[in-house]
C-alpha cells in the first residue's frame, strides 16, 4: 500500500463508529467510512469537529456545519493549493491519497524535456490537472458536471496558473475519447479516475463494469507515438486492482511496451499504526522515464 505521509493540511485523526475524524487546514470534519467497522476512539477531539456529515436512514444525508465553518476554504500540498466546500454526500472536492499520484505525474512531465500533452477524464475539481499544469503540460479536463468544471477553473486561479495551457471540457467521456480519435488528437499522458456508476452531461448512463473496458481501448488510440503514462484510479468496491492491471495489459501493453504495476493508497491515522484503505491505482509507465 502506498501510504500518503506528507500532507501536511490533512490528517486523520481518529477513526471510530464507522466515522473518521479529518483535520483539512485548521478545520475539523466527522464524516462516515463503511471501511471503519471497529468503535475504539483514540482522541477526545470529537467533539472539536466543525461540521459532521450525517447519513439519512433512507440514503443520502446532510452536513451539521458549526456556525464559524465558512463556505469554502483553501488547503496546501507542498506548493499546489485546492479550494474546499462542503458537498452533498460528504465531499469535500479533493481525495487527499491521490498525492501519491500527482507526486508521480509531475514528476513524469518533468523528466519528460519535452511539452507533454495530459488528458484528465473523470478530473473533477482537477487535483491531477493542477498537479500536471504546475509541472508545465497542457492538459485537456474533462468532466460531465459543469458546477464542477467551474470549481476546478477556481482551482487553477488560485494557484496562479491562469497563463498555463488547459482546455475544460462539459462532456461524457466516452463521447468526449471518440471525438478526439476522429480529430487525431493525441496524448502523453492519459488519467481516468471512473466511478462505478454515473451520468453523463445529457444523462447518458455510465457502468464501470461494462463501460471501462472499452473506454480504454478507445484511448489507447488518443496515446502519442512515444507516451509517457496511463493512470486508473478506482474507489468501487470489489473491483481488485489486477482487474485494472488486465485491462492496461490488452490494450496499451500490447501497443506500448512498458511497465504495469497496481497498489492501494491509504491515510495514515495520526499517532497510529492504523491506515484507512482509500481506493486502488494501476498504472502504465515508459520504461525509460
């Protein structure tokens, strides 16, 4: 498991009762985790916590906010900055174990010494477009919800990077990958980060178990002569990261001769030995860089 350690405006700091206990900058979160089935708490800060999430026994559920929480609010990763809010089912617009992998896209596009072209599907608020925007790439965002465009374009603004080359796109993705392979477009480096099931931007139905194959066997046509790497992240449960590993062996291995390798990402608990399992990678990298 690839265990983030140095996000220094987030922690978790106890775990317990099917909840965590968040620290994001200097505010305090409670929200739920099916993965914490034990009721051991470690910390009296509880009861510190600026808003909590709670779940409707009939689904869905509803933030309890403090009156001192604002409206959103700004966090650092080293030197990238992420605007939060508190969102309908818990979200918060930023899923902190995917660090590990900004580190590893920035770090490609450096060593690259050329101008990489980034494709970010499923970018959400764009943690992973900022990080590949920072290191230099133009990079094309992809997303079907417009709200969420918007706070990814708030994204880039605050961290300077208005004179940086990003194209945002409202769209379907699968829609979206068959158009640029009619342009001919092409790309180094191509992220997915799926959901296991989700609508498109005119209510077009997405399954991950039948739509992730072939979505990317599609890109594996939008990929350069000489591509640097190809990144799926998954948070659905029962899907086993060797899954995603098979799915990158058919069709980009077989095209591209590389390295593929897989893993869990996970947040440390403060003062702990106790990790929380957050989802799973599978990755397509260049030998050479």
């Amino acid at each position: 498991m690839q265990v983030i350690n140095d996000f220094k405006d987030y922690e978790i700091l106890d775990m317990a009762h099917g909840e965590k206990l968040e620290r994001w900058g200097q505010y305090f979160l409670v929200r739920p985790d099916p993965q914490i089935i034990w009721n051991e708490e470690h910390t009296s800060l509880w009861d510190k916590a600026h808003a909590r999430y709670n779940r409707s026994k009939t689904g869905g559920g509803a933030w309890k906010i403090d009156g001192n929480m604002p409206n959103s609010w700004i966090v650092l990763y080293k030197d990238l900055k992420f605007n939060l809010k508190l969102m309908g089912f818990k979200h918060t617009g930023l899923f902190p174990e995917q660090a590990y992998n900004w580190d590893l896209i920035r770090e490609k596009i450096k060593k690259a010494k050329k101008e990489v072209k980034v494709l970010n599907l499923f970018a959400y608020t764009g943690g992973a477009s900022i990080a590949a925007l920072s290191a230099g790439a133009r990079v094309v965002h992809v997303d079907s919800s417009r709200g969420i465009i918007d706070w990814a374009k708030e994204n880039v603004k605050v961290n300077n990077l208005e004179d940086r080359t990003i194209h945002f796109f409202v769209d379907d993705v699968r829609k979206f990958v068959k158009r640029e392979i009619r342009r001919g477009n092409k790309y180094d480096i191509i992220i997915m980060d799926p959901p296991s099931f989700g609508r498109g931007s005119k209510s077009e139905v997405w399954s991950i178990e039948q739509d992730l194959a072939p979505l990317i066997k599609d890109c594996s046509e939008l990929l350069s002569e000489n591509p640097i790497l190809f990144i799926i992240n998954s948070y659905t449960t029962g899907l086993s990261k060797y899954v995603l590993e098979d799915l990158l062996y058919l069709y980009v291995d077989s095209k591209y001769d590389g390295i593929i390798s897989s893993d869990e990402l996970g947040l440390p608990m403060k003062n702990s030995k106790l990790v929380l399992p957050c989802g799973i990678y599978a990755r397509w990298e260049r030998k050479d860089n």
